[in-house]
C-alpha cells in the first residue's frame, strides 16, 4: 500500500469521517500534507457541512481548507479513506462510485472492509499510528507539520495516553512524533486548557450540584434553562464525563432541560455496564459507554426512571 | 552504579523527599520491590509523619509499609535517595552522616550532588525513568509489581504526558513498563476520576463562580467558609489548575477564607510569568509556575490588591 502512496503521478483525495474527532482531522492532515509536501495533487474532503470542530481548529495552518464537497475529477483520483469503520461514514454516496480506487485504512475492529485495499488493524492505538506507519514506509518525510496533527489525534485517541489503547506501540508512535518537532506541553495546552470561560461556568454548576444515587453508582448532574442562562452558554461538552470521575460512579448522567422535557447524557465507568440499554427504551441510542436519550417528563418523574433504568442495568 | 544494585550482600534503605509526590512515591515502591524481589534486605524510609498522600495509597500492596523514621541499622546500610534535590529534603540529619553510602538518583536540574555517588540527570522526565534506567543496567527483573509505581511516575510527573518533559525516552519507558503488564486504563481511573463527591461539590462551587479580571489574563475562584460547609469538605486539591483550564488565563487564582483572611493559591499558564512574586510581599512562597499567600484583608480589598499585583508581573 505505501507504493500507492510512493507513486508520483497519482492524485488523491484525502478523507473523513461525519462528525469528525481528534483522529479523524489529525489523520487526514498528517496525510493529506506528508502527500503534499511530496508533490502529489491532494485535497482533503470531509462530507460534513462544519467540518472541524472548534476545539480542533487551531490545527489548520492559514489557507489550508478541507472541502465540504468531492472535487469534480473526483473520478481519476485515490480515495483515502480515514478512520471510517464503514463507507456509510463518508456519506450516502458509496467510495467506490465517486474515485477511480479506494483505501482503507482504520482502527475499527468492526471495519466492513469496503476498500479496493485495506489497511485495517484493529489493534492500533488511533488511524494516527497507521498513517505514521504507512509515511515511513512510504519513505515520506515527516516534518513538524506532519507530525502535529498526528500526535493530537494519538492524545485525543488514546484519552492522554489513559485508555487501554495507550498501548506501547502507541507510545513509541508519540516518541516519533516528538523527536519529529512536535511541542507536548503547548498542544496539551491547546487541547485540555482553552475551555471559554462562560463554558467552565456551566460545568461548574452541573458539578455543584451533582447528585449521587443508588448508593453513590449513579452521578447526576442537572442544568436547568435558568443554568444555562447564568453560564451564558448551552455548551455542556466534557460534563459527562466530569461527572463520571467522581469516585464510585459507575454510571454519569447529564440531566439537560429542552422543549420536549430532559435530554439525557449518559456515560460508563468501566467496561461493565452498557448504557445505551438505558436509554433505549426513550428511543435513545449510542454504544457501551456513551449513549443518550431524550425523556418526556418532568425532572421529579425523571429520578425514579434513571433509577430504576441505571439499577436495572447494573444488576443485570 | 549498577554494580551497586547488583551486589547480593548489600542492604538498603530506599528513601524520598519530604511532602512526596507521584515520584517520589513511585520511584521508591519500583526500586524497593525490585530489590527486595532480587533477595536484598531493603527498606523504605520517608522522612514524614503522613508519607503517602491519599491519591497514591492505591499503590501500596497489603502490608508494605514505608517507615516514618530510618531504621536502627542504617549506618551499615546504602541509602538509596530518590527524586531529592537536596540533602535537606530527606529531612534534618545529613544522609551522610546516617548511611555508610549515599546514592542520590535524581532528574531535578539544580540537584545539589549531595551523595557519594550520583546519577543526576536534568534531561530526564522523571526519577523513575532513572530507576527504570538503573533496574535495567543491574539486570534486576521488571514485573508488573515494580513497573506499575513507576509508571504511575512517569504519568503524574508528566502531567499525563502533557508538559515538556514528556520526551521521546519517557514515552519509551511508558512503553516498556506497558509491555512489563502495567494497565493503562485502570490506572489511570484510579489517578484521575477517583475524586470524592464533596471534592467534586467544592469544585464545582468555584468555578461556577469563577471571575474574569484583566481582561480574562487573571481567572479567580472565591471559596467562603459557606462553601466548605456546603461541600463538606475543605479539599482544594486540583482547583487552581482547573481554573488555569479557561482559556486566556496567564495566571488562575483561587482564594479561600481562612481565619487570617483569604489564602491565595495561584498558577501560571505557560512559563511567562513567575507567580512566586506576586505571593512575595504578604510573605508567601512557591515557584515560578506555582505559589501561595495568605492575605490579612477582607475578599474586597483583596481583589484590587491581586489585581494590581498580578498586572505588575504580567507587563513586567
């Protein structure tokens, strides 16, 4: 595969998932400017209409630019494909009908191998670790710019080097990176230090106010509309899992007021619980240790529910 | 040095610095089971009455035990002091003069060379990245027993990887003490979400009152007696740092009631300001990124004086 990318005439497109993460944009510019730097035609495509999240945004060097749209010669290039465990997650229009050959390279243990070639292990860390080894093989030279976006998506992957994907091989991809140009501590700063201020008023209300139930297992939170008036924001990113890191928690909830009643956020400690059971039954979704739902009611009818609901899924 | 660890006959006395951190705790827990696992007679000693802060005493296995005072027979023992800057860190008694040998094992750029033998390294992460060093040049075994504290080492005195010295050698240890058996991601719940619903309380009461001074450069978090009483605890462990989390703080302040008046605990975002002499004239102390002082006035005429005191240093 690293022939394909070795191959000076050919032009690519580099892309991403919907609803993109740290590894999904730190993926695509890694690849998109080791491809560049080394001659190829190459634009990055990301079929979303806000394509970098604005915590991710001081990643983008001026000028550079993701496309929202597949250019028109679309047909006489290579597709990369990043990070995508399905070609659903590029858009309704299959790979496949849009570029004259499509790879796959991905993480995903559950990757429906949709690519005309596939590089899918389901043992590394982030898509990151995968673009870093196909640049080496590919004899592309990683510079700091290469290297930034790819040790922010093995970070933000990886949960700071604290998930059970922190694995060694992970950590030899971060010394890499490092040893390439990158700066941890102004990254981390970037990354983990640069919440707006109306933000961290809201977090702290939702933590001043945390709840604990079932014998301290469930931590809940509740924002209120007059919460988010005072905080100046409905921004709640990060409060779940606030939430989460109080001790003995197994589940987190974030009770958020909306039109329709209490918009649920829900998040596991640990791999023991599945919580996008509880939700189920709202009509909500997500997967084991993220998921979330909308009840109807009032908050005093939404207690006994999560209860019973948290209780039923740590007993069973 | 190594030969020293490698020498079957000899007995040691593993020590720390007083007020210990991650280091210091990790350094001595890994070098002490690993000598004690090669059949040394070793013991660990820590120079203070409470010796394993709270969020560290996970580490302890059932029965081990860090003595408070050194033992009987220490002058024919080597003393082995980890993570110590100086000799007054292990407390009054010159090392020396209690211990037939001195070994200082340190990474602290101003280390004062105060054993008999020295391994001072300023470009290492970490006291344990030098006892990772140390355990694989005596050809001591590395099981997961001795390589969990020190990866808990590594971690904490990286700030999760996140500041300067988080180095391409010290990814490379992390790597090695994975692949030792160390489980990241249990570690690093029991490291960082393991905090006390009343911590999480008081957490939560000063940031949703956090307060913008300086146009956003100074972040400050107020905590009234009221606030402890509401908590139910007096715990700030943490605070200031996450006010420093709001973007465009230079310097983050939480100042908490006393009955003095109001102690002053402040941090500096990103090395430009030192901190310490913003704390010099009410007879506090600390370092460039981290200080503290106790304030004699009332929270109103507080606020001018930090004002006026942080904008000295910041166009200073």
């Amino acid at each position: 595969m690293a022939d394909l990318l070795a191959d000076e005439g050919r032009r690519f497109i580099v892309a991403s998932h919907q609803n993109p993460d740290g590894d999904a944009i730190g993926s695509m510019l890694g690849m998109g400017r080791a491809l560049t730097a080394a001659g190829r035609d190459t634009v990055l495509w990301h079929p979303d209409p806000d394509p970098v999240p604005a915590e991710l945004a001081f990643l983008l060097a001026p000028g550079e630019r993701i496309r929202a749209d597949p250019p028109a010669d679309a047909a006489e290039r290579t597709l990369l494909a990043l990070d995508c465990a399905s070609a659903a997650r590029l858009g309704d229009r299959p790979p496949g009908e849009l570029a004259r050959l499509v790879v796959n390279v991905d993480h995903h243990h559950d990757n429906t191998r949709f690519g005309d070639v596939n590089l899918v292990d389901g043992a590394a860390s982030s898509t990151a670790e995968l673009v870093l080894r196909l640049l080496r093989a590919a004899g592309l030279p990683l510079t700091r710019e290469v290297a930034e976006p790819l040790y922010v998506a093995l970070v933000t992957d990886t949960g700071r080097f604290g998930y059970a994907n922190a694995t060694p091989e992970a950590h030899r991809a971060a010394a890499e990176l490092i040893e390439a140009g990158v700066e941890p501590a102004p990254v981390s700063r970037r990354l983990y230090e640069e919440r707006p201020l109306d933000s961290v008023l809201l977090l702290g209300r939702a933590l001043a106010g945390a709840r604990s139930l079932l014998d301290g297992r469930l931590v809940l939170g509740v924002l209120a509309e007059a919460d988010f008036a005072a905080a100046g924001t409905d921004d709640t990113e990060g409060i779940p899992e606030a939430l989460r890191g109080v001790r003995g928690a197994e589940v987190a909830a974030l009770a958020r007021e909306v039109p329709e009643g209490w918009r649920v956020s829900l998040r596991a400690a640990g791999d023991a619980v599945d919580v996008s059971a509880i939700v189920r039954e709202t009509g909500g979704g997500g997967h084991r240790a993220a998921a979330g739902g909308t009840f109807p009611g009032s908050l005093e009818e939404l207690l006994p529910w999560l209860e019973r609901a948290v209780a039923a899924q740590l007993d069973g």
